[in-house]
C-alpha cells in the first residue's frame, strides 16, 4: 500500500482513545502541515514539514484535551491529525462535526485500520 503501517496504527491508537474503535472511514493526504493547518483553519507553525493528514469518520469524544475546568470534552463525527513523515509523531488533532476536504490538498487513500 501506499500508506505506511504506522499511519493506520495511529488512526487505531486515537479512535480506540476517542471511544470508536471501529471508524465508519479512515482516509490521509500526504501533503505539508502549513497546507493541512490552513485547510482546517489554524495557525500555521513549520509550514514546510512533510505530513501525513488523516482524517477519521465515526463518533468521537476527545478526553485529552486541553480545557478550561469544567468544559465539556470535544466531541464530534470527524477526527484529523497531522503525522511528521520523518519523526512519525502527530502534530495536530482536531474533533469537530465537519471533515476537512482532503481532495483539496492532493491524492487522498484509503488507510487500512485494524
């Protein structure tokens, strides 16, 4: 495949941790995390690393988030995170109820899960 293990086995790792350990769809976009940043509306920071933009369909709550006491967790139908291709570490996460574009920023695969 196209998409390296350890990208699905992160997509596993963060649905698992988010409450839906079965996502409806898992799918990446290899491209920067300036041009993933900006398609979800962030600030940009090392806008030339190379990443792995992944974006997870399901129900997911996000009980690792940094929040003012008393918030409610995120919650929401679409989970993305960024992956440094060379340090394989995630970025950014994000839970909300609408899933970025991926199309928009080059070829996007399907991600094999467990």
């Amino acid at each position: 495949g196209v998409v390296p293990p350890y990208v699905g086995q992160m997509a596993q790792q963060f649905a698992t941790e988010m409450g839906d350990p079965s996502p409806t769809s898992v799918t990446a976009v290899l491209t920067t995390r300036g041009a993933a940043q900006k398609l979800d509306g962030e600030g940009v920071d090392e806008p030339q690393t190379p990443v792995w933009f992944v974006e997870m369909a399901g129900s997911f709550v996000d009980k690792h988030a940094f929040l003012q006491i008393g918030a409610p967790f995120p919650r929401g139908t679409s989970v993305d995170f960024t992956i440094d291709t060379k340090t394989r570490e995630s970025l950014d996460l994000g839970v909300s109820d609408r899933p970025p574009d991926l199309s928009q920023l080059g070829t996007v695969y399907t991600v094999p899960t467990l």
